[in-house]
C-alpha cells in the first residue's frame, strides 16, 4: 500500500501538471502560452524542491518516493525538452544525450529494485536536474539578449552534468549488474 504522505502527494501533482504544461507550452494560438507554461513548469520544479524537503524534515522518506520523485522529474524535465526541440529551442542531440542518460539510470533501478535494493538520486543527479529546469525556464521565457546566452550556459552545464552523473551513478552502482548467487 503506497502511504500518500505530503511528499508523495506533491510527486504525483508534478507528474500530473506535465501534460498541462507541455499542451500550454506547444499550443502558440493561446495568448500567453508560453508564459503560462513557464509558471506551470515552475510550480512543478518547486514541488520537487518542496517534497525533497518535508520528506527529509518530517521523516517520510518512503520507497514510493525514491522510485516516483525522480522519475517525476525525468518526466518534466524530458518532457520539456522534447517539446523544446519541436519548437527547434534546444538541438535534437542533446536532448538524446539527456533522455539516453535517464533511460540507462532507471535500468539501473529497476535492476536494483529486483535485487532489493533501492538507489536514491545522487547530488549529481540533483545538481543536473536543477540545471536542466533553469535552462528550460530560461527557453520558455525566451526573454532575449544576455538571457538567451545564459541559457545556453545552463544548457552545456547541464549537458556536462548529466555525462558526469552518468559516469559518477555507474561507477558507484556497477554491482548492481553483477549476478551473485
């Protein structure tokens, strides 16, 4: 029985905002659409900051949440980036790389799961994802000028992130590949 604390309640809300906010994000006949998909892909980013958060100080750190809050976040955040690309915001390649990584470390998971052991995101997989969501705040805005070239930094940071996140996740992980009878 999944326990539906505040934590897990606010997981399962950013997952259900994602396709809100990818339809107010693609639909350009919708006045302000882009701004009303930047402040919905807002308040779902904060939700992952504020559910990290009262899990840790209130002691309600679950399974549900160690699998789900991540796997949320890949959701928005992918999601965000794939449509980026349709919009020709963010090159097709990178994004590859981003959701390449993403698939690679839910196998991880899934392995580790089936093992019985439950793998919580590492500070380089948090450190990778908030920059993903300021680059895709800074896109969606599209405010121009300096705010754009800040973009694109937030976009190779996040790009360098998400390789070492790979490298630093496989490393520490690989004996989850191992069979041991």
């Amino acid at each position: 029985m999944i326990k539906m604390n505040v934590p897990n309640t606010l997981t399962l809300l950013r997952i259900l905002m994602v396709p809100f906010f990818v339809f107010f994000l693609l639909v350009d006949t919708i006045p302000a659409n882009n701004v009303i998909a930047g402040v919905l892909f807002i308040l779902a980013s904060l939700t992952d900051m504020l559910d990290g958060y009262l899990a840790r100080k209130n002691n309600q750190i679950t399974t549900f949440g160690k699998f789900m809050d991540p796997l949320a976040d890949k959701l928005l955040v992918c999601s965000a980036m794939i449509a980026l690309t349709d919009l020709h915001v963010i090159p097709s390649w990178i994004v590859i790389i981003i959701v390449a990584r993403e698939f690679i470390i839910s196998g991880f998971r899934l392995i580790a799961a089936e093992k019985g052991i439950v793998i919580a995101a590492s500070y380089w997989g948090k450190f990778k994802t908030v920059f993903q969501m300021f680059m895709v705040i800074f896109f969606i805005f599209d405010f121009g000028g300096v705010w754009n070239v800040i973009a694109k930094i937030f976009m190779w940071i996040a790009v360098i992130l998400t390789v070492v996140s790979l490298v630093d996740y496989i490393r520490k992980n690989i004996q989850v590949l191992y069979d041991v009878h």
